[in-house]
C-alpha cells in the first residue's frame, strides 16, 4: 500500500456516523444515519479541512509559504482553508466574490467574520470579475517580492485536493460494515464537485457497490456530472485503480433551484426539519439544498423506507448567520422567539411553507391551497433586529478599486499572521496515509494547475432572495421508481 507522507493532519477523524431516528420518521427512511464531516474540527470543521490535508501538505512539501484561494464572500472553503494556514502558520490569502446588492450581514458575518479572526488578507471583488484572474495577478506579485505561493482552486476541488475523499469513503466503508444492515446509497451536496468525486473513486477505487448521489447546489445535472465525472476518473487514475464507469456519477439537479445561494422552499423546510428532528445545523447554501434532496428521493419513493441512506452532513453553518433575515422567523423560528417582531418584510418569490416546527414529531405538510402565495409571503425580522440598521446595500464608490483595496470595510486583518512555517514542527504534523491499490499520490500535480472555476456567485442577500425555479416537471418520473426494482432500472453502483 504506497502512503502519502505529505499529508497534514487538520481534521478530527474519523467523523461519526450517527443514526437520525427522528428525521428518519418524518420522512418514512427507517436506516437513515449523518456522517457528521461537520464535526472535522478545525475552525469549526466542515468537509473542506478532509481536501487541506492533502492540499496544504503538498503546499508544504513544495515549499510554499503563502496560500492563495478564492470562493464567494461566503465560501466555507475559504474559511477553513484561513483556519488551517492560522494553524499551521502559513500566510493565507482569499480572493472572495460578491454579486449584486449583497447585504450587510452577507458582506460582514458568518465565515467573513472567521476569515478576518483568522488572519487572513481579504481582497472582495464584485461578480462577474475574475476570481481566477485576481488570484493569479496577485501571486505574480507575490513571487516578484520573493514569496513562494500556492493556489487552491474554488472549492479545493482538483486532484490533490480529492485524496481526501478518498480517504473518507474509506472510512465510511468500515463504519457501514459495523451497521447491522447495509448501506444503499451515500448523499452528499455537490458544489465544485469535489468533495463526491473524491467519494466516488474511493467507493470504486475499494469495490463498494454504494451509490454516491450529489444534489447539485447549482448548474444543471449534465455540467455537475461532468465535473465530478473529470475529477473521478483522474483521481482513480492517479491511484492506479481500473477505469471508472461514467454511470458510477449520478448527480441531480433538481433542488438546485434558480441558483447557487438562492434558497429555494425545499430547502427551507429541509433546514427546519433536520433543527427540529434532530438538532442537525445545516446551512441554506449547501447541506440544506442537498438535505431537501434526501427529503425529495424518500418522498418521490426513489429511497424506500427500509434502504440504508446517509447523509453527508459537509458543514457550512457558520454561513447561517450571513442570512439573518432568511430564517428568521416565517415557521422557521417559533414566534415566541421574536416578542416584538418588527414588520419589516422579506419577500420571497415562492410560496412558503409554514412548518410548526417545536414540539413536533412529525412535521405535517400543509396543504398547497393554505400555503401562503408570493405575494403574501412576507417574513417579518425577528424583534432582535430592532434598532440595527436595515441589511444595507453596499455598492463600490466611483474610484475605489475593488481588487486591490476591496470596500472600505474590509481592512487589513487586525491578527497579524505568523510568519511563514518555514521551520515549523512540519514532521510533528505528518501522518501516514495508506490508500488501497494506489499510485503513489506524491506524484500528483499540485493543484494550482487546476483550472477548474465554479459558476458559483453567491448573489443572495437577505432583502433579495430569489425566486425558486419550480422542480423540474419530469423531476418526479425521473425519481419515482427506485433503481433495482423496477425490472427496468439500472441496479445501484
Ligand atoms: C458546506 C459545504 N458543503 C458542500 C460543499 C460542496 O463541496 P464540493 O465543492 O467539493 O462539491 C461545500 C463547498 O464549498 C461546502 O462549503
């Protein structure tokens, strides 16, 4: 088994696998379990850190002292990747994306608040400016001044980065073989796509007949599983596995809705369902989306109530707090959490769904004709509100430069940060990898050739949630019958 010594410990693992009883009854799923890759730790964790393990220990074999990535302003790829260089004393550098009108809380909260704790220089720019381009420009500048920078593409998504989930489908496997039962299929929500092709080649890579569902937070099916599909089939090749199928990649693309970050109703109600049921954090970007797939495939009937199904919980609840005014009251929160609620309205452009969501045990749908319509659907701010401004609309002043300077807002981090690890205890922090009938990974590319960019532009503020693309009309016959049992269908990978 060739090992990968370059490899970093930054996560906490392995990650538990928890049974999700109560969920599991409001959805009619009797095997349902949580891989809790929010639990990985390190600046309060998510499935980012399993991809910087490799990443940043190749960046440090390489000799790198200054880490470059970049993602939306809300990206919890950027924060953890400023929590591991803060952990490992290296100088980070996020290169983060706005789209239009973002609210205050958006620019200023949730991960951005981490980021700038963390030490890390922050350079905002605005959609549809080039995170890329402003990376790059900004490691030239780098190298001119002598520095030896690393790049991480949007999402950490690029070989290196995918050992991680290599290892993690690992794990996973000798956590199902402890079930009494086995496991069907593994859900987990696709972004830059990384994250499941890393499931996907470790699942193939191992000879597990586990389906790996991504449920895409953003583009269609075709370009998600084209991506992840790329990413897979390198990474398998890397690890000298046989080639891998085209049909070993399923991605669905149907609670997507309209965008990256725009929420959708599904999404709302999975967020609330897996708090109440639970006490499961998901976020309105990522968990949620791919949480209102799982709630979606068990209602569609394409998960039966005997299937062993887990969720990858991937993290991002530090992205909850830049959404205030998205959940902060409409049957999200209980009405007595906001005494004096003030009625300022959000409004969205779907009909919500009032969820009760306390003391509960199975959270009844309400019938489509009570639901309320868009144009009532009107969220008042939560009493807590009062007195702060309203979510402020933020546009760049004539003259300032955004690449460079970012708003006025953003400034330098008032925590310096080390000094580049030149000399840090680096062996102290080397574990030994073994990947099963793999190449050794040391011959990777580094992953600052990758050149992979998500479309991804967090454009959601909390005054402007946008409207939700309807589920697609065939989304239901596409789904409805489970694979295996009908005569027809494809058995599972
Ligand atoms: C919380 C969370 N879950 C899932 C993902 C998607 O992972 P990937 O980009 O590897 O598809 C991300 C990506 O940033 C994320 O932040």
């Amino acid at each position: 088994m060739p090992q990968a010594d370059f490899r970093i410990a930054l996560a906490q693992l392995p990650t538990p696998l928890e049974p999700a009883p109560r969920l599991g009854r409001a959805l009619g799923a009797h095997k349902l379990y949580i891989k809790r890759d929010d639990q990985t730790g390190l600046g309060l964790g998510g499935n980012k850190l399993r991809k910087l393990e490799f990443l940043l220990g190749d960046a440090r074999a390489r000799g790198a002292d200054t880490i470059l990535t970049v993602g939306a302003m809300q990206s919890n790829h950027a924060r953890q990747t400023a929590a591991a260089c803060a952990r490992l004393g290296l100088q980070c550098e996020l290169v983060l994306r706005y789209g239009a009108r973002p609210a205050a809380a958006y620019l200023e909260s949730g991960n951005v608040i981490l980021n700038r704790l963390f030490g890390a220089r922050i350079t905002q720019i605005a959609a549809p400016a080039s995170r890329e381009e402003v990376m790059q420009e900004r490691a030239e500048r780098l190298r001119a001044e002598g520095r030896k920078p690393y790049l991480i593409p949007v999402g950490g998504s690029c070989l290196v980065g995918n050992f991680g989930y290599v290892m993690c489908a690992e794990e996973m496997l000798q956590q199902f073989a402890a079930l009494p039962h086995p496991v069907r299929a593994v859900v987990v929500a696709n972004g830059s796509g990384g994250t499941q092709a890393g499931l996907v080649a470790g699942m193939h890579l191992l000879n597990a007949r586990i389906k790996v569902i991504g449920i895409a937070v953003e583009g269609s099916r075709r370009e998600q599983e084209e991506q992840v599909f790329a990413l897979a089939a390198e990474t398998v090749a890397a690890l000298g596995g046989r080639r891998l199928p085209r049909a070993a990649v399923t991605v669905l693309d149907e609670w997507a809705g309209p965008g990256y970050a725009k929420p959708t109703p599904q999404m709302l109600e999975a967020v609330a369902l897996a708090a109440a049921h639970e006490g499961l954090v998901l976020d309105p970007v990522y968990t949620g989306k791919a949480m209102s797939g799982l709630v979606g495939l068990f209602r569609e009937g394409y998960f039966g109530a005997e299937d062993g199904v887990v969720f990858l919980h991937s993290g991002g609840a530090p992205g909850l707090f830049a959404y205030p005014d998205l959940f902060a009251r409409y049957g999200l929160v209980p009405e007595s959490a906001s005494e004096q609620p003030m009625q300022l309205s959000l409004e969205l452009d779907f009909p919500v769904r009032p969820v009760a969501v306390p003391c509960v045990d199975e959270i009844a749908p309400v019938d489509e004709q009570t639901a309320e319509t868009a144009d009532s659907a009107k969220i008042p701010m939560s009493a807590d509100m009062a007195g702060q401004d309203l979510p402020l609309l933020i546009e760049p002043q004539a003259g300032q430069d955004l690449f460079t300077d970012g708003l006025a807002m953003q400034q330098e981090p008032t925590v310096a940060a080390e000094s580049p690890a030149s000399g840090a205890d680096a062996d102290s922090c080397c574990v030994d990898m073994e990947i099963a009938s793999c190449a050794d990974v040391a011959q990777a590319e580094p992953c600052e050739n990758a050149t992979s960019e998500s479309s991804a532009d967090e454009c959601v503020a909390g005054a402007e949630a946008a409207p939700a693309a309807a589920p697609k009309r065939n989304s239901r016959a596409r789904h409805r019958r489970r694979p295996g049992r009908s005569p027809r269908a494809k058995a599972p990978q």
